[in-house]
C-alpha cells in the first residue's frame, strides 16, 4: 500500500496527462494507488471509484467515514519483516475500536464516504455537461 505514496515508475501517466493536456477531461478509474494524482491530474477531475489505498474504514464498517492513512502505512512499510506488519499497527477503529481496513471495494463493507460522493457528484457533472445525462 506504500505505493499509494510514492510515483509509478514508468511514465504512463505522465504521458496521459500530457495527451489530455488543455483538454476538458475527466477520469474514472478503478485504480487505488492515486497515481493520477501523483502525475498531476486536477484531483477535481478524478474519481476513484473503488477506493483508494490512502485511506482507512472501519472493517465493521460501523459508520460511513473515511482517515487518512499515510503516516502509519508509512510506519508499517518500516516496521516490516518477512512480509508482514506488526499487529499492533494495525489502529482501531475511533468509534467501535475494531481493527481499521483499507478503504477498498471488496465486498459489502465498502464506505462511500462525503468524499467519495462529492467525487460522484462532479463525474455526474461532466457526464451532463458533455452528454446531457447524468448519472442516476
């Protein structure tokens, strides 16, 4: 998860921003990893669709809010050996204390937070703006 931190190696994003550049575009991406973002991509014109690597959920999910998880993901990235993290990195939730989880869309327990929705609401934007229809 550490690569949501740090630039692809290749160029490929570099080289799509370059394509769409003074362009009106918008992009709707499956990928976490926000190497997008990294590559210079207006965050205003981007929606991760099913998630995003930097940041954490309740694994209940017991509410529908969204932390930033860089710091520790840092941390565990250091504190690694032999391919695992140690337990007690692993914070709990804020409000139930049950272990956090990425904010992946991995099955029902995904959280859409204000974020996600605002990101929702701004691809719908475009989508009307350019086609006429929305989503619904």
């Amino acid at each position: 998860m550490v690569n949501r931190y740090e630039r692809a190696l290749k160029p490929v994003y570099d080289d799509l921003l370059n394509l769409v550049e003074g362009k009106d575009y918008f992009v709707l991406t499956t990928n976490v990893d926000h190497q997008f973002q990294l590559a210079g991509f207006d965050k205003k014109r981007l929606f991760y669709t099913q998630g995003d690597y930097g940041l954490w959920q309740c694994s209940e999910p017991c509410h529908q809010r969204t932390y930033d998880n860089e710091t520790t993901v840092c941390q565990m990235f250091t504190e690694q050996r032999d391919m695992r993290v140690p337990s007690e990195l692993v914070p709990p939730c804020p409000v139930c204390g049950r272990p956090m989880a990425m904010n992946l869309r991995t099955d029902n327990t995904f959280v859409q937070d204000e974020g996600w929705y605002t990101a929702a609401n701004r691809y719908s934007d475009f989508l009307y703006q350019h086609d006429g229809i929305g989503l619904v």
